[in-house]
C-alpha cells in the first residue's frame, strides 16, 4: 500500500535517470497533502536544486503571486514538477527524463486525490494533458480526465519573459477559481 512516508524516501534515492547525477536535491514537492488543487511545473531551476522545494527563484515569487490573486498559498494547494532533478544549465527535461520520473508524481497525484491539475507551461501540459499540447492556443481551456478537471497556464518564466501575456494568465486565473468555487468543497 502506497503511503506517503515510503515515496519520499524511495525518491530521495532515485537513481532513474542520469540527472541524479548533478542534482543537489531532490525536489519532492511542497503543500496540503490532501490539497483540492495541484500545480505542476516543469521541473527545478538553480534555487529549488539547492534548496529543495518548487518555485523558490523569480519565477516562484511570480507564481505565489499568481496565487495570492485568487486566495491560493502553498498551504492551501500542493505544487510539484513533472522532473524532481534539475536539469543541467535549465534546459527543458528530455522526453526520456520525464518518463523516467513521472512515477512519482503519479503516486503523488493518488495521494493527493486532487480536483484539480494545473500545469504550468508548455512542459507539464504536453506531459499531463496531450502530447499535442500548444500553450499559445490552449491556455485556460478546461480538459477532462477520470475525476480531474485540468488545465494549463503560462509558465511563470514565460511571464517574465513576455510579460505582455499577463493580461491573459490574469483571465484564466480567474476561470480556475470559477472551477475551484464550483468543484471544490473548501
Ligand atoms: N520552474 C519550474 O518549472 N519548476 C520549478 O520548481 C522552478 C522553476
């Protein structure tokens, strides 16, 4: 029986791919365990490879903001990324890495139970919705799988970077907390 004390220490060990390797830290994931919503980037930058946990650089500041506009912290939801090893100079996870990883996440998504699956960026949609996934075009489009309702939004770094995107990411926020009202029971 899958329980949450064994997946952690089975992947702080994991050996699956080669980014062990250069890794500092395993990047687990942080939040309510029994969370109604959980975000998945698309794995560990330079800060969260050193640290430990998700989204802690530039673009988790961003995210915790993006949060904060409609009533989501990181006690309230459970963020996690689809590699919990940091790439090498942050490129994005090859196809293989994220095969060799998406296990545990999986067993993190049955813990979880979530309502609720947001991907963040191109990565985790293409991984967690369809492989056909195009961000420009699917942003803040409702899918759904088994009990999950899901959805992707712009990657917080893409906002950085084109921050002439916001505008939008603020309307699809504003779509997931309509679902959040009407799925989720807290
Ligand atoms: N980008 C991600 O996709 N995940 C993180 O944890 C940090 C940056």
């Amino acid at each position: 029986m899958l329980n949450w004390d064994e997946l952690y220490k089975q992947c702080m060990e994991c050996r699956n791919c080669p980014l062990h390797e250069t890794r500092t830290h395993v990047v687990f994931g942080v939040g309510a365990r029994d969370a109604e919503v959980l975000f998945i980037g698309e794995g560990p930058g330079e800060q969260e490879d050193l640290r430990g946990e998700p989204f802690v650089g530039r673009a988790g500041k961003l995210l915790d903001d993006m949060l904060a506009i409609i009533g989501l912290n990181r006690d309230n939801i459970y963020i996690a990324n689809i590699v919990k090893c940091r790439p090498p100079g942050n490129r994005d996870p090859l196809f293989v890495e994220q095969e060799a990883c998406i296990g545990w996440l999986r067993n993190q998504a049955v813990l979880i139970k979530p309502k609720i699956i947001v991907c963040l960026g191109r990565i985790a949609a293409m991984q967690i919705i369809k492989p056909d996934f195009k961000i420009t075009r699917e942003h803040g489009v409702w899918f759904e799988r088994g009990n999950y309702k899901l959805m992707a939004l712009y990657h917080p770094a893409a906002l950085l970077r084109d921050p002439h995107r916001r505008p939008e990411t603020f309307e699809d926020l504003k779509r997931l907390e309509a679902m959040i009202k009407e799925t989720c029971s807290r």
